[in-house]
C-alpha cells in the first residue's frame, strides 16, 4: 500500500466488487482502500496468485485488479470477474458465474485477447516465427487455458 510492503497479512480478494478484504477483531471483515493498494498476493492451494492495479480502461481511468500470469517485456495479466443472473423474480437463487479475461501488456498499453488471432494482430512483425514456434512445440493456446499463452509470450519476448 502505497509503495510499503505489508507481510503476512490474511487477505479475500471479492472478485465481484474488486475489492480487497481483511479480518479483523470480532469476525468483522475490513474493506481495505482500493484507490491506496498498488499490488496483493493470495496463496490458495499451493498456488501463489500476484495481483496488481492497473487502468483497464484508459477513458474512463477504471482502475481494476490484475493477477500477473508472466511478466518480461510483455506482461500477461489474468482479469477475474463475477457476474449475477438475477433469478430471485421467479422464486429461484441467483446464480454467479465467473468470466476471465486475458490481457496483453505491450509498450505499456493494455490489449485484451482470446486466441491466437488476437496475438498474431497484436505482434503482427512476429507473427510467421509464432505460428513456426506453436506448430513445432505443438502448442494450442486457449481463453479458457490463460497459463497456455506464457510459452508464446516468452518465445516472443526472446526474439525482441
């Protein structure tokens, strides 16, 4: 928070409000400032989660939560979102799903992808060494697989 580093705090990151939450005394949960926290790490199962803020939306300034899936001279960020189909009218509870969505970080600009489509336009100078990478490393990279992009970004980062 604001460039110090807090250790072994407990920490719940609420996806559906971007918010990061901590216990405190008597069971109450502390919403900790959105606007004064520059990163955050979450262990759960054994897998460590890196998160930090960045403007998804540079009009609006929207300012969200990233979890860092690689970073080198391109960065792949990991947006996790909640969203609520309101059942509640027809007598039945709400139901949450999650949606994830990719991002690439390239001279500091933020560009959504989904597919290798979406990283061939965004490194179009690269874009014959990619496919020739993904095809002799048979690899098939997936929305519903980020972790499956770190093998190209990287690939891609050793050849600038």
């Amino acid at each position: 928070i604001g460039g110090k580093t807090f250790n072994n705090v407990l920490l719940k990151y609420d996806i559906f409000k971007d918010e990061v939450l901590t216990p405190i005394d008597s069971g109450r949960i502390l919403q900790l400032n959105k606007e004064l926290i520059d990163s955050f790490s979450i262990s759960f199962l054994n897998r460590k989660y890196q998160f930090i803020k960045m403007k998804e939306d540079t009009l609006r300034a929207y300012k969200s939560f990233f979890n860092v899936l690689y970073k080198g001279k391109t960065t792949l960020l990991l947006k996790f979102e909640k969203k609520i189909d309101k059942l509640s009218v027809e007598g039945k509870y709400d139901k949450f799903y999650q949606i994830n969505r990719i991002f690439i970080v390239s001279a500091e600009k933020l560009y959504p992808v989904s597919g290798k489509g979406d990283l061939f336009k965004l490194f179009p100078e690269d874009k014959i060494h990619l496919k020739d990478f993904m095809k002799k490393s048979k690899l098939r990279i997936s929305e519903k697989e980020p972790e499956s992009f770190i093998p190209v970004i990287r690939f891609h980062d050793r050849k600038q």
